[in-house]
C-alpha cells in the first residue's frame, strides 16, 4: 500500500506541475530547458525536497525567479504541518524551507 500512495503522489505532483506552466510559452519554455539541461527532472527535485522534509508532496511548481527555475514543493508533513521547499530547479540547492 505504501508503494501505491507514493506512485499516486508523484502522480498528482507531476499533474500538478501542468497546469502552473499551462500558460502558453511558459510550458514551451520549461521543457526547452528541461531537454538543455537547465533544470532537472522532477524526479530529483522530489528526492531532495523529501530529503529536507519528509511527507507527502502535495502541490508542485516551476516558475522563473531572478533569472533562474525555481520549483516550489509543497509537503504535508506526518503531524499535519504544510511546508514549503524551493529548490534551485538546475543545482537542486534548496533555496528556502517555510
């Protein structure tokens, strides 16, 4: 059961990242940079974020910061507290946790 409720998290996180870069060029533009190598694939991104704060991955985003992609991962914790990683969506530095 585990497995399932993981694979249906990074289910809902990848399908979460869609709509925030449904925005015409924006979505062109992150998958340009994906296949450049300028950011990593979010694979990675939610290995580190899980790494810093344990939980379940509740929201995505990619969005453009002061020149770089930053993806924001939100994760609910096991005592039900909502965090905020952004990580360096190229480095995979995290940036912030809230």
């Amino acid at each position: 059961m585990p497995r399932l409720s993981l694979l249906i998290t990074v289910a809902a996180a990848i399908l979460s990242v869609v709509p925030d870069l449904s925005h015409g060029s924006e979505q062109e533009r992150a998958r340009e940079a994906l296949e450049r190598g300028e950011i990593r694939p979010l694979d990675q991104v939610l290995r580190v974020a899980r790494e810093r704060v344990p939980g379940e991955v509740v929201k995505v985003e990619l969005e453009r910061e002061d020149g770089r992609w930053v993806y924001e991962i939100k994760i609910l914790t096991e005592s039900g507290k909502r965090r905020e990683v952004e990580i360096d969506a190229n480095s995979l530095e995290v940036l912030e946790v809230d």
